[in-house]
C-alpha cells in the first residue's frame, strides 16, 4: 500500500485522496500512483481538490476517479469505484451514458441540465436528475487520454421546481375559477402579467398579456382608474371601493356602463418593495340597478302611503300606538261604535227632558238627568283610556311609595276578584319612591288583577309584588328604557297563560281575547301608554298553562313621598269679594258653563275666546287674580304660551289649566311652575269651584 508521501500530487484530496491510496495499484492497468503520466497526474490534482463535484476518467477503460464532493453520487459503489473502469461503476446506466461519451471523445464537447436519471445513490434505487458537461482530454501528442465530467446532481431543484409549477398551476386554476374578476400587474406602468376569463368577461375580448393597461384599455382615460393604480404602486397602500361606475369601449351601450366592487392590492417582494399590483372584484352591476329599481319602487310606495296616512291623520293622531300601527282601522271602528252609543243615550235623554218639560212633566226627568250623567261619565272615561294609550293624557305625578299604594288598595282588589282568588302582597324592604300618577297607577293595578282574575275561571292566586330594579345597559335596550334605577309594581297569576302570538298584540287597542261584548281591549293598551308617558314600560311575562306576570317599571325618584291627599269631595265654597277670575276658552259651552259656575260662587268675571284677545287683558291694568284657561287655543297663542306672557307682567299670578288633551311640552311635563295646576276635562263644575278657591288661598 502506497502512503501519501509517495503520491504528493495526492495532496489535500481528503476522503477521495485516501481511498485512492487504499487501494492496491500493483495489478491495475495504470499500475502505482507514483508512475502515473504526468497529465493523469496533474488532472488528478485539480479533481480531488475541487469544491466542485467532479470525475475523471482514464485511459481506454476510462478508469474512474472521483472527489469528496461527488462521494455522496456514489452510494453502495464508493468503497470499491475509485480506479473501477467507468462501465462497471455505472453498469446500470450505460445505454444512456455511452452515447453521451462517444460523442465528448469524437469531440463534441457537450453540456446538459437537469437531465433525469435512474440511479442507485445513497439514498438507494431513485429517480435523480443531474446538470453535467462531458469533455476530452488530450495529451502531449493529441491522442486521447481520457474524460473530464463536471457534474452537480439537481434532484432537489428539480422536485422543488416541479412543486412550484404545480402550486402555480393549482393558483392559476384557483384564480381562473373565483366568481370574481382577477389580474396581476407588473411593473410601474401595470403591464398584464395574467387575467382571468372573468376579467376577459367584462373588459371584453381583447389582448392583455404583456401590454399595459392605459394600452389594453384605452377607454379608461379620465375616469381615474389609472391614477388609482399609480397611486396604489407608489404609496403601496392598498385601495377598495364598491360600486365604482366604469365605462368600456367595446361594448354594447347596455353592457358599456358598468357598476364595479373592487381592491388594489401591491405585491410585493421578499425585500418589501412593491412590484406589482393584484386586482380583484366583482361586477355588480345588476345588484346596483336592482337597487336603484327597489329605491324607486320604495319611494313611489313611500309617497302613497304618506298620502294615504295624511288623509288619516285626524284620526290617527290620537290613537297612534308606537309599535302597532296596524291597529288604527280597529281602533277607530271600536271608537265610532263606542262613542255612538253613549252620544245616543246623551242626546236620546236630553230629548225626553226636552218632551217632559214642554208638556210639564218634571217627575221623570231627574231619571233622564241620570241617564245622560252616566252616559257622559263613561264617555269621559273611554276618553281618558284612548288618551293613555297614546300617551297624550296629562298626569299630575307625585313622589309616591308602591307598597303605600298596595296596601291603600289591597282591599278593594280582594273585593274586585272575589273569594275564589287568593291575593297575595309582597312588598320590598327599604322600596325606592317613583313619581307618578297615583290615581292613574291604582287604575292600571285594578285592570291587571283583573285581567288576572278573568284568566282564572276556576279560581287560583294573584301575587302583587314590588321591588327595586338596576337596570343595566344590554336590559334597557330590551325594554326601550335608559339604563338606571327603577322601581317595579308586578301582578302575577296562576291562569292560563299567553301564547306568543297573543302577547305580541296584547298592548293593540281593542284587542281582547274575551267574547264580544264583556271587554273592550282598552285595558293594557292605556296601562302601556301611561307606563310609557311616566318614564318607564310595561313588560309581559307569560307562558302556556303556567301563568302571566305583567311588571311596570317606573323611574326612581330621589326624594321622599308625599303624603296622599285628602280625597274627599267637599262643597264649592264662595268667592271673595273682589276677587277676580278670567276665563279663557274658545268652546262658548264650556266658558259659559264655567263662568256661570264660578258666578255663582261670587267671583267678579272676564272672559275671552283666545289668546291674543285674553293676552290683551292681563296687559292692562285690571285686576285679575286668576288665570283659567284652556291649553289649546286658536289665534297663534295657546294657553301655556299665554301664561308665560302673563307672568311677564303679572309674576305671581296663579294660573289653572283646564284641558281635555294636552302635549306634555305645552303643561311643562308635569312639572309646573309654583302657582300652576291642571284640572282634566270633563270634570264636575263643583270641582272647579274648590280647585279656584285653593288656589286664591283658602
């Protein structure tokens, strides 16, 4: 075995250079290293030390050689090929490599990439593929004297580039079957590099690839979408728009003008510099023109129905139930059969006092005196449920504790239900007060036990329960109210429940699940208008066969309650001498029957049909210590506007508001002034002489 000393050519080969001197030269052609030709010598030198993967072949056999770089190549061979004859080391590839030699030794010098071969490597029996050159190389004399490969195998390039093709093709096909348009822009002046048929679609036929956009479409001068993509390049911000009008030459003018969604989006490259950019979108075209046809559908719907509402409006007005407009037919049918029957029994006994009087028959008339009242009466109260429903009535609110009002009334609900219903209390321990409409609120309790007693037929429970509520914000969108502190007054029983269905119009005006003629539906629709016109709601509570809770909710009033007043009904007692009243209202009726009353009672008297003519008295000098007036006046000036002007010149004077319809802004949303007091249509001519003659002090 020959050591590397004797072999200094040898010199820096690594591995290669010791499984050359590993084996034993003596009966081999080209006999020991140390005898080798010069030129062998000399290529041998350049091969092991090159970083590059190289071969060397000698001789006719083509003696096989080799360097650490190509040592990899070789698989099972390496232990055994260095020396090998060329057609041994590759015996499984000579039908592809003989013809490669023959013609490198005929002198074609030749150079191939990523060309495959089936090879055992080290990583066994696969599919390889090799980028190669194959040259001659001649000695001193021109004779062959051998073969130089330079060689580098490319399998992983190769994979990698086929992968890559393929990721691309499968976008390409990605691209090519979105439902929306597609292309990709290279390159500051957007040059084509790829459009979908989409695209093509809506541009039209024409050519793309590898021009510019400003050439391919030429139409689109001046309508921005070429400063658009400048923009897009140069800043790299991306841009998205819906329903950009577009304008395309080569169309049909139907099909020219088009409504387009799109994005600029710049693409950019590994350095984060923008090279080109991506669009995308969708035409809409049909949408906008589907929605510009609903638009105008929509507003001619629109004008008909405002038509329509304006010739109800009189009607309406008065009975509009926020979310329940449908109920306006109903209600006003339900109205006009209500309000004929009671204008029947007013004016049908006015007639028969009239007939008994003429003919001096005064024994029956009180009778007809009676039956008129009472028709009157009940007028007054339907009036007073159609208010509430609308939330049109004027409250007088006062800072009121529930439970007080629960026990005031537990009596007579007990009485109201009757002994098969077992009413229960529950009343909150240190409740919060609320201000409202003590009479009104007792009415609402008395309909809901009611209404829970109706709905147990066989008899059962009602719970009456009050309690305070924090009201968070998610909850208060629910119910429509403001988030905040509430105090709630709820009435549960144990009947037969709701469905769905009924609850959802439980609050319409006249709707009544009880048979014709034993409930006139006006009960919850005035209980929601007043809950609403207090500040707070009214919310159902209702399952099937297990029951109803109705709960109101009323704000918290921070302060304490007041006393309850004294109910009774005493006597008008008289006027005193001097005192002055003036009477405002444009009913002649109505302001004859009050100065009547209140001359009576021996107040000294002015009168006025109107604002402007009551207006012009209260800036004289008469004396005048009350005001009674009415809010709705003709004349430009309405009754609160006509205080508020009085009391620029007369500052204490006391003013009382008689009304049967108010907006709360004209009475101050029931917080009026010191010395101001409503008093609600209609109301005993007896009551407006005690609510003067507190006013005038005592």
């Amino acid at each position: 075995m020959n050591t590397p000393c004797s072999a200094p050519f040898l010199a820096g080969g690594g591995r290669a250079t010791e499984l050359i001197l590993q084996r034993d030269w003596r009966d081999h052609p080209l006999g020991p290293p140390g005898h080798w030709p010069e030129g062998l010598k000399i290529a041998l030198s350049l091969v092991v030390n090159s970083p590059e993967s190289m071969i060397l072949c000698w001789g006719p056999q083509l003696h096989f050689f080799f360097n650490d770089t190509y040592i990899p190549l070789l698989g099972p061979r390496v232990e055994w090929a260095m020396g090998a004859p060329f057609d041994e080391v590759w015996a499984d590839a000579l039908a592809q490599a003989h013809p490669i030699i023959a013609q490198a030794m005929a002198g074609q010098r030749q150079r191939f990439t990523d060309l495959y071969w089936k090879l055992a490597t080290d990583r066994g029996q696969s599919d390889t593929w090799w980028t190669f050159s194959y040259s001659r190389i001649l000695d001193a004399d021109g004779e062959i004297a051998g073969l130089f490969i330079f060689t580098n195998e490319t399998t992983d390039k190769v994979l990698a580039d086929a992968a890559l093709r393929e990721v691309t093709e499968r976008q390409r096909q990605s691209l090519q079957q979105m439902p929306g348009f597609v292309a990709i822009l290279s390159g500051p002046d957007h040059r084509y590099d790829y459009v979908n048929d989409a695209y093509v679609a809506i541009a039209g036929q024409r050519d793309f690839l590898g021009r510019t956009v400003r050439e391919a479409l030429h139409e689109l001068e001046g309508q921005g979408f070429y400063e658009l993509l400048d923009q897009v390049y140069a800043s790299g911000q991306s841009y998205a728009t819906k329903a950009m009008p577009i304008h395309l030459g080569n169309k049909t003018p139907e099909e020219a003008d088009r409504f387009i969604d799109f994005v600029y989006e710049p693409i950019r490259d590994a350095a984060g510099a923008v090279t080109g950019i991506f669009v995308g979108g969708y035409d809409v075209t049909e949408r906008v023109r589907a929605e510009r046809l609903l638009a105008e559908a929509n507003r001619e719907l629109e004008q008909r129905v405002n038509l329509a509402v304006k010739e109800l409006m009189a009607a309406e007005e008065a009975l509009r139930h926020s979310q329940k407009m449908e109920a306006v037919g109903q209600l006003t049918g339900g109205l006009a059969h209500d309000f004929n029957n009671l204008l029947t029994a007013v004016t049908g006994s006015l007639e028969l006092i009239q007939r008994h009087a003429a003919r001096g028959r005064f024994a029956e008339i009180d009778r007809y005196v009676g039956t008129a009242q009472a028709a009157a009466r009940r007028a007054a109260a339907l009036t007073h449920r159609l208010l509430a429903f609308s939330r049109r009535q004027t409250l007088a609110p006062t800072a009121a504790n529930l439970n007080d009002l629960v026990v005031g009334m537990e009596e007579l609900i007990r009485r109201t239900v009757g002994p098969s219903i077992h009413v229960e209390t529950v009343g909150a321990m240190a409740l919060w007060t609320t201000f409202v409409d003590v009479p009104q609120l007792e009415n609402a309790l008395l309909n809901l036990c009611i209404n829970g007693r109706d709905a147990m037929p066989d008899g059962g429970r009602i719970t009456i329960e009050t309690a305070n509520r924090w009201i968070d914000a998610q909850t208060a969108r629910t119910l429509g109210l403001a988030a905040g502190q509430y105090v709630s007054l709820s009435v549960t029983d144990t009947g037969t429940g709701m469905t769905r269905e009924v609850q959802a119009k439980a609050f319409d005006p006249f709707f009544t699940t009880k048979p014709m003629g034993q409930g006139t539906g006006l009960g919850l629709s005035m209980i929601y208008g007043f809950a609403q016109q207090s500040g707070g709601h009214v919310r159902i509570y209702s399952e099937l066969g297990q029951g109803t809770t109705m709960c109101i909710y009323l704000p918290r009033h921070f302060g304490p309650a007041e006393a309850p007043a004294d109910m009774t009904q005493a006597l008008a007692p008289q006027g005193v001498a001097g005192e002055t009243v003036l009477v405002v209202d444009d009913e002649p009726a109505v302001r004859m029957l009050m100065l009547e009353c209140l001359g009576e009672l021996g107040y000294t008297l002015l009168e006025a049909h109107d604002g402007p003519s009551a207006l012009r008295l209260l800036t004289s000098g008469v004396r005048i210590d009350l005001l009674v007036s009415d809010v709705g006046l003709p004349g430009g000036v309405n009754g609160r506007q006509l205080a508020d002007a009085a009391r620029v010149h007369r500052p204490q004077l006391k003013v009382l508001f008689v009304t049967g319809y108010a907006e709360n802004a004209l009475i101050g949303n029931g917080h009026l002034e010191p010395g101001m007091a409503v008093l609600t249509k209609p109301f005993p001519l007896e009551q407006l002489g005690v609510r003067v003659r507190e006013m005038l002090g005592g």
